[in-house]
C-alpha cells in the first residue's frame, strides 16, 4: 500500500485536511471525526481501492483498511496535519455526534466493557470447574468452597464494580460509589439469590406508614449504574453550597447517606424489577416453540451490530448468567458472526480482481476474534442480497443451538476465543462448533449459487 497515495485519496473524500477535527484507529479501521459532514463524499470514499470499505456510523467516517496497514495510514494522517489533531478528546467529540438513544448505547457500552475481563474470567473459571467435575474429580468441600470464592465473586460484587466504573463515567468520586455498591450488597440485606430461590425472605422495612420489601442487589445492572450516577450528580451539586472547609467531612456523609436511601427505597427495587424483566422477556423469546427465539435472534444479531446497539445487550447477558448462570447469547451471537463470515468468504472466493479479493478477506479474517463490522461494511453489504444469505446462516446456527442446548457459561469473547466459554465438556465444544460450521456452510453455499459478482 502507498500509505501517501492512501491519506490523499481520503482526503478528497472527506473534504481535505481542514475539515478534520480528530481522528483515531482500532485493528482494522481508520475512524475520522469532521467538522462538516455535508462536506464528506461517500461514493468517493467507497472507491478507493486500497482499502476494504467505508461507512458513516456512530458520528465516525470509518475507512475500513486492515490490521497494520490502518496504524501507517493513520501516522501518514497524522504526519500530513503537522502531528496534532484540532481536538484531542476522541471520545467525547464522538459522543457530542451522537443522537440521544447512540448516546445511553454508548455510555452503558463504556461503563461496562471495562468489566469484561472479570466478567470472562469468571466465565472461564465456572468452565474450567465443569470441565473437572464432569472428568470425575472429587473436591473436599473447602476446594469447592475455594473455587466458588473464584467462580462467584465478580457476580456477588458485581454492583461495586459497576458503581465505580460509572462513578469514573460521570465523572464521580470512585471510592464513595464503590462504599455505596458494598452497602448494596451488604450482608445486612437477604441474598437476591436466596430469596430468588425460597431460602429467605425479603426484609420488609416500614416507613412513614409504607413497607418496603428490601432485598440485596447481587449481579444486578441498572441499579449499580443509577448508582455511580446518582453519587456523582450528588457530589457535584452539594459541592455548589457547602464552603469549602466543612467538605472533605459534609460532601461524602451526605452524598453516601442519601444515595443508599433513594437506592434502597426508591429508584433500586423499580430498577431492579426493570432489568429482571428485561431478562425475563429475553427468556420468553427463547423458549417459544420450535426454536423460533433462538432463529430469529441468529439471523438477527448481526442487524442489531450495523446500529451500534448491540452493545446495550450486555446487560441482558448479565442478567442471564447472574439468573441461571449460563448465557445462550454468546453462542447465537457467534452464530450470527459465523453466517456473515461465511457469506463474505464465499463473495472473496467469487471475486476475480486480485486487490478487491485481498480486501474481502482482510476484512473477514477479524471476525475469528469477534470484530465484524470491517466485513459488514466492506463486503456483505456491497453485495445486494450477500447479507441476507448470512442472516439465513445464522438462522441455522440458531437452529443448532436450540437443538443441541449449547450455551455459554460467561460473555465478552466470541468466535474463536469464544471457545473457552464451553470448556466445561469436550460435548459443548464440539455444539459449539457445530453451530459456527452449520451457519458458515450455509451462507457460503448460499452466495456461491447466486454469484452476486456475476449478478453485479
């Protein structure tokens, strides 16, 4: 690639290097923020044939180039505007493009995906502990004591954890939300889940002649992230009227006194029965007869990708694993990558130019590790009817998972790492990968019998 040749082709397509107001990559694509959008070309941007794709998403112009290539691009970028950006501060001038529901999408997506790792790790481990029951290995009960300390920690404490990352978010005083996420789950307040489950009842609390059933908040969301928000409104504002001197003592007694008091009794049980519906609603779809829950959300998952709202759905995935510890999404999920994956080989395998058919995979080969949008918007959807034969893909990998009963034991990791998450038995692995094969073969046979590029 002539990376000079590259910058100066999307140049011309956004408006020239004044129009720029910042710019960023990831492994595969070039994302430009502009200060005119009317000024930027799309059909320009779509011919340039060094790179795999272009597409305007999330306030972003984003110029699908590959892994390696898409870092020389940017510091050839970077280079021509004098080694400065206008705005240093990417993510927020992303976030000031946003319409109102991009924006909830994307505050939820920054407040959660910095657990993800705790979150896949616990996953891992409730796998690596199946994996060793089901081979016939007796613990004492203080190794099972021990790995359940592993296993279902991050859940117990989930509130704390995302308290303080929406206190970082908000802009609020960390500690304070992470002693408000403890007070949540405090041992004071009967288990969620032992409640849940009959072994406890509720602690009912009267109040100006009102009961209040109260229950701890093990692995629930919204509350914890109502939470960080509320404590850093609180901070802020209280700020506004106690001097100085008296604050390092009055801001955090009131700011924590009064958030554990509209938590407990107002804003955390609605909340809570808010996200428990949520989950529940989810549960209904699944079980509809015959699989079509599971059908539909196959060849639908990648859909909701294209509108960025897919990461709104981690809080369901949550809900999932902290109600009945495993998660059926994962699998669908790679049952929707693995329907697109498959159609777009098939258009790479049908093309004839060599630098078109080098871009078809490069943009394909992310999605083994779970990044699709280069081989949405470079490929499946520049070929009429490409990204419907992959959703009829992921349709059948939902079949499989329905038929086979594979699910996740964590969230976070797709495709191939994905695989880790079905550790648990060499059955579940083998489902796994059952569901990727049924929807990729599908979709690739598919696009091959229709040909898009001889149809094109």
């Amino acid at each position: 690639m002539n990376y000079d040749v590259t910058v100066d082709q999307i140049l011309d397509s956004i408006g020239g290097l004044d129009n720029i107001r910042n710019a960023e990559h990831c492994a595969t694509r070039l994302r430009i923020i502009l200060k005119d959008n009317d000024k930027a070309n799309a059909e320009k941007a779509k011919e340039i044939n060094e790179i795999s794709g272009y597409f305007y998403q999330s306030g972003q112009h984003q110029f699908i180039i590959g892994s390696g290539k898409v870092s020389h691009v940017y510091d050839t970028l970077k280079r021509a505007l004098g080694g400065e950006f206008e705005s240093q501060d990417f993510k927020q001038d992303t976030f000031a493009n946003l319409t109102a529901s991009q924006k909830v999408v994307r505050t939820l997506a920054d407040i959660l995906i910095p657990l993800i790792p705790a979150l896949v790790t616990t996953g891992l481990l409730m796998g690596l502990r199946g994996m060793m029951l089901h081979s016939g290995i007796e613990f004492s009960p203080e190794l099972l004591a021990l790995f359940s300390m592993l296993t279902d920690t991050a859940f117990a404490f989930l509130p704390v954890l995302i308290a303080y990352s929406a206190a970082k978010k908000f802009g609020g005083n960390a500690i304070i939300a992470i002693v408000v996420g403890l007070m949540m789950v405090a041992p004071q307040l009967p288990n969620a889940w032992v409640v849940a489950n009959g072994g406890a009842e509720p602690m009912v609390v009267n109040l100006l002649g009102i009961s209040f059933p109260l229950v701890g908040y093990q692995g629930t969301v919204l509350p914890a992230i109502f939470a960080g928000w509320f404590v850093s409104y609180l901070e802020r504002n209280l700020r506004r009227f106690i001097p100085s001197s008296m604050d390092l003592i009055f801001t955090p007694f009131l700011t924590i006194t009064i958030a554990v008091f509209v938590i407990l009794f107002g804003f955390g049980p609605l909340l809570q029965n808010i996200e428990h519906g949520c989950t529940s609603l989810v549960r209904m779809a699944l079980d509809l007869p015959m699989g079509i829950g599971y059908i539909l959300y196959g060849a639908v998952q990648q859909m909701i990708v294209i509108t960025g709202l897919h990461h709104a759905l981690g809080v369901i995935e949550i809900g999932l694993l902290n109600e009945t510890g495993l998660n059926p999404l994962q699998p669908l999920g790679t049952a929707s990558m693995a329907g697109q994956f498959g159609a777009a080989i098939a258009v790479a395998t049908l093309l004839k130019d060599k630098l078109k058919k080098s871009n078809a995979y490069s943009a394909s080969i992310s999605t083994l590790f779970g990044i699709t949008e280069p081989l949405l918007f470079g490929v499946n959807l520049q070929y009429g009817k490409v990204f419907a034969f992959g959703m009829v893909g992921g349709a059948v990998g939902g079949l499989m998972t329905y038929l086979l009963s594979i699910s996740a034991t964590g969230m976070g990791i797709t495709f191939i790492p994905g695989i880790l998450l079905y550790s648990h038995s060499l059955s579940a692995v083998f489902g796994y990968l059952t569901v990727i094969a049924s929807a990729f073969v599908t979709a690739f046979c598919l696009t091959r019998a229709y040909n898009p590029i001889k149809k094109a």
